[in-house]
C-alpha cells in the first residue's frame, strides 16, 4: 500500500525518527562550528556545502537538476529555498542575538501548531479532526515542560520583543514551506533538495561575505563540526524532509519538531557534558503520548499490517 497521511508507514517512521535525530544534533554541530566561524558564515556554507553534494550525489543516482522538469517546478523549489531555508536562517540568526536560547525552542515547536490551520485552509486532504489537533497540543505541552521554563526569562534588550517576533516567524516559514512543498509538481527528491540549498547558498553567500568575509583560517574541529551539519542535518535532511511531505503529509513531517528538543538535550548531555533536566522524561512521556494520540489511526493500521505480513 503507497503511504498517505492517513497511512505514512512504517518507513516514513522511522525517516521522521531519523530527523529528529539528525535535526536534534544540528545544535550541537552548529555550536561547535561557531567557534571557529561566524552565524552568517555557518549558515552559508552549511547550504553551499550540503547543496554541492547533493548535486553530486543526484548526478551520479540520476537525480540531478536537470530532473526538475518545469519552470513551474523550479518555481517551488525557488520559494521554498528562499522562504523555507534561507529566510528562516536569517530570522533565527538575528532573533537568538536578543532572546533566551529556550524561546527559540518553543518557538520551533510551535511549527505542528501553525501547520495546523494551513493544512486546514490548503491541504484537506491530509485531514484534521479532534484527535490530531488534541495530539498536537498534547505534543506542544510537552516540549513546552522540556525547554519552556526558560522562556518566560528576559534578557532586557531593547530588541527582545522583535527578536521574539522573529523566531515565532521563522517558524511560521517552516510551517509554510512543509505544505508548499506537499503540493510542488512531482520531481526526484534529491533533485528538488539540491534545487532548494543551491537558492539559499545563493541567497546566503553574499550576505555572508559582506557582513563576516572570508574566514581567515579553517581551525580542525569547528571545519569537521561545519562539514557534518552540512552532510546530516541540511543535506541528508533535506531529502528526508521532501520524501516525507510529498507522500504522508506536512501534517505527519511536522511531528519532528517535537522530537528535535528531546534529541538535542540527550545528545547534549552525552557529547557535550551538559547536565541531565530534571523533566526530560516527563516531558517525552507526554510528547510521545500526543504523537501516539495524532497518529493513533496511523499507528494501529500499520501494526496490523505488520502482523498480517508474518
């Protein structure tokens, strides 16, 4: 049976475990590669890098650029390499100078919620109903004991009140690119992940270069670190996050912004040495109850397919 929202299967499973693993890690090698780079620089060559490959990768599997069969394609691939990487890049990377780091994770995983009324408005046919909406919010509690706390903080800036507007946008940027890209015409995956970083290296290189320069060395770790987040979490990603939209849903792929937070903090405490939260574990226990509530139709459907396969 092809996957759907109504049934992502088991492999769309565990491609979104897989993000938010992937995703969750991103933090860490984004923290250790700014400490031999600037934000701007990060973010460019983190899109540079991880478009380069994936160009190469796709030339050698047949999914190059050239696959991206319309002007109408590149359209999409256009706007969401703009408004659904570059742009939020760029939010992220002023607002986080002004706010408390965990407002920033709030404000990522209020992405399920704003996905909420876009796939209402213009993807119906993910469907909504009670069920995924109480997941849903069930899901955002419990991020919110995760990293919430420290939200509320103030840092006093004059600009705390924009920097706040600011990460609430780019997540409103993610929240949109997810249901642009579930109605792009259909494509190779890798060729519209390419398509999609090579715009916002595009877009990012220049403003990079004119704000911080050419970095004056490459120090070991913080390259090592800048070249993983480019592989992992903005090139592999990126494919992962096309294939999951375009056949179970933005809906479904918006689940993995609940799990980036939890990731983050294990892998935290285990390369970094970053103590343990007290509520880790509540918190994932209510995150996992909302996933379990939004996909309980999903959920039973594939177990029983499971089992009928024995």
């Amino acid at each position: 049976m092809a996957p759907s929202p109504e049934n992502p299967g088991l492999f769309n499973w565990l491609l979104i475990l897989l993000l938010g693993l992937v995703w969750g890690g991103a933090f860490m090698l984004v923290r250790l590669s700014l400490d031999g780079f600037g934000p701007w620089s990060v973010a460019a060559w983190r899109t540079g890098l991880g478009g380069i490959t994936l160009a190469v990768i796709g030339a050698v599997l047949g999914q190059g650029i050239h696959k991206i069969p319309s002007l109408r394609a590149w359209g999409f691939a256009g706007a969401i390499g703009a408004g659904a990487v570059a742009l939020p890049f760029v939010l992220l990377s002023w607002g986080q100078q002004f706010i408390p780091s965990a407002f920033a994770g709030v404000a990522m995983g209020a992405v399920p919620l704003l996905v909420l009324p876009l796939v209402y408005v213009f993807s119906k046919d993910e469907g909504i109903g009670p069920r995924r909406v109480m997941g849903m919010i069930l899901g955002f509690v419990g991020l919110f004991i995760l990293v919430g706390p420290g939200a509320t903080a103030t840092t006093g800036h004059e600009n705390e009140g924009l920097g706040r507007l600011a990460c609430l946008a780019a997540a409103g940027c993610y929240a949109s690119g997810s249901v642009i890209t579930r109605h792009a015409p259909k494509m190779p995956p890798i060729a519209f992940a390419t398509a999609t970083l090579l715009v916002a290296a595009t877009l990012l290189i220049p403003i990079a270069l004119i704000t911080e320069g050419w970095p004056p060395s490459f120090p070991a770790q913080p390259t090592a670190a800048l070249v993983c987040a480019a592989m992992l979490p903005t090139a592999l990603a990126a494919v992962i996050r096309v294939r999951v939209i375009t056949t179970a849903g933005s809906l479904f792929m918006s689940l993995t912004s609940y799990q980036v937070p939890v990731w983050a903090v294990i892998l935290g405490v285990g390369f970094l040495g970053e103590s343990l939260p007290p509520q880790l574990f509540l918190a994932l226990t209510i995150i996992l109850a909302g996933i379990g509530l939004s996909q309980s139709r999903a959920l039973k459907t594939m177990i029983a397919q499971m089992r009928r396969s024995r």
